[in-house]
C-alpha cells in the first residue's frame, strides 16, 4: 500500500478531531477525500499523515514505513501539498526547489536537470530566476505542487489541490496527477470539490465528524443515492446533509 | 548522544542566506533611508552595551 491507515484517532481536550479513521490507499490509485462541513477532521488527518501532527491513537504507513517508528523514511518517500503554499518569497522558484530537494538528499549534480524538469512541468520553466514574491497564488500553488514531486514520491497526499486555480492551472494539474498515477504514485486527495472527486478519483472516503462515513468507487458512492440523480452531489449532500442545512439555518 | 530532534541542522539557515543575498541584489526605493536608520539604531544600542559593561 501507498497509504495505509488503522484506526486513527486525534483529540484535542475533550474534542476528538479524528475517530478511528482507517483507509488505504493503493500504488497508483487516486483516493479522494471529501468532506462534510468545516471541522469535519480533514487536515487534521492529512497532517498526521504527513508526520506533521502526532496521533493520539492508531498507526500510520507510508510505502510500507511506519510514520512513528522510522519517520525519515516515511516522509522521504512521501510528497506533501498543503492547502496554503507557505515558501521563502525572497528565494526564486529555483533556489526554493534546490533548496527543497537538498532536504530529501538530492545533491547538487543530479538536482539541476530536475529542477529544470519539474518546472517545465508545471508551466513555470521561464520563472525560474524570478522572485516567489511576485508570483500569483495559482503559480505558487504549481511551484509547491512541483516540490512535492521533485524527490519522486511514491505516495503523495494533497490538500485541496485546485483551490485559488484558473481552469487551465486546474487542467494541469488534473493531467499530471493522472500521470503521476500511472507511474504507481498513490495519491490521496482531499476536496471540497465533488465533480474534481468524480472527474479524477477511482475511490472516494467521505468524513464526516472526524468518522469515514462512506467509501468505494463513485458508482459505489452514487448508488448509495437511490435518488436516480447521476451526480456526486445529491449523495454527498444526503450523507452529510443534516449537518449542511443546519449550519444554512444557523447563518440565516 | 545528541537525540535526532536536537542535532542541528545548519542547511535550514540556507533560505534565509539566499534571501538576504537576493534583497541586497534587487536595490528598492528607501533602502538608503532604511539602512541609515537601522544602522544608528545598532550603533545607539552597541554604545548603550559598552556603557552598561
């Protein structure tokens, strides 16, 4: 497995965030990860993934490593894409990726091509000896993404990837996550967005309340809809709904 | 033995070096203004040290 999750669970206080989440994902399979309303124990569980916060209970693998016992390994084999590009704005796109490729060991021979390779990719290649700072957040976003797959992952975890894109950047992106999992890269992605999940994902989990609430394939997912719409939407809005139309009442 | 979390690790100083090579490479309005500024400001300070000692 890319990915595997067993019985995950995170709390805060009293407040549990995460409640014995368990999934998997296999090597080039993208998994989408929906969510139900704000809170619903989305990030919390990408970022435990990711080695950025500690579980409080359950055990994570990445490629067969486990996150709490051999974290370097885990974390060298795994790309990470926040929902915010936080990089270095006084750096330029190529010094933030050699840079970036120096923490996973990739030396100074090897990482120029590279570089040059993954911005090219991602439609950056004549930005290269530009500031970040005047980058827009679309083209931050690509540089992030080209970062996490710079070392070659074999399993990367997204979050909300097509946020703040233009469609064009939107289509890119899509294209070489499709690419990237016909090489065997497990990628999990979480998104707000039901038609990205039904264009790109070949399984969803949907999370509602820090607890997987359904998971299969999108026709798996549809059929659980009985409505006879042949949109995610109706489906994700039946198994979430009452959590949606409250909050809609508590604003109006 | 130094446990792994508390050995250092120089190379993440590496974008702050680059930054500040970047920034004295691109020249911007004020920056002679700014330099005077906070050059006295370390000079008033540096005298303050050597007062108090």
């Amino acid at each position: 497995m890319s990915i595997a999750i067993h019985d995950l669970v995170k709390t805060y206080g009293k407040f549990t965030a995460v409640d014995g989440v368990s999934l998997d994902v296999k090597p080039g399979e993208i998994h989408g990860f929906l969510l139900g309303p704000n809170g619903a124990g989305k990030t919390t569980t990408l970022r435990m993934i990711a080695g950025l916060l500690k579980p409080t209970a359950g055990r994570i693998e990445v490629n067969g490593h486990d996150v709490a016992k051999e974290p370097e390994a885990a974390k060298a084999s795994l790309g990470f894409i926040p929902d915010r590009p936080y990089i270095y704005e006084k750096l330029t796109a190529g010094e933030f990726l050699r840079f970036h490729g120096g923490l996973f060991g990739l030396d100074g021979t090897g990482i120029g091509p590279r570089v040059k390779e993954m911005l090219e990719l991602f439609e950056l290649g004549r930005w290269e000896n530009e500031l970040v700072e005047s980058f827009s957040h679309g083209m931050k976003q690509r540089l992030v993404m080209s970062a996490a797959f710079l070392h070659r992952p074999q399993a990367v975890v997204v979050d909300e990837p097509m946020v703040g894109l233009d469609p064009r950047g939107a289509r890119l992106i899509k294209d070489v996550f499709r690419k990237m999992s016909q090489r065997g890269v497990g990628i999990l992605m979480s998104t707000h967005t039901l038609e990205v999940a039904q264009e790109m994902c070949d399984r969803i989990s949907i999370i509602l309340k820090g607890k997987i609430i359904a998971r299969g394939t999108v026709a798996d997912i549809r059929a659980m809809g009985d409505s006879g719409d042949d949109h995610l939407t109706s489906v994700f809005l039946k198994l979430t709904g009452g959590s949606a139309l409250q909050e809609i009442d508590e604003i109006v | 033995m130094v446990p792994a979390q508390g050995k250092p690790f120089p190379y993440l100083l590496l974008p702050s070096l680059l930054a500040s090579r970047n920034r004295a490479r691109r020249r911007e309005r004020g920056d002679l203004t700014r330099g005077l500024m906070f050059g006295a400001i370390g000079v008033v300070v540096v005298w303050a040290l050597f007062q108090g000692s």
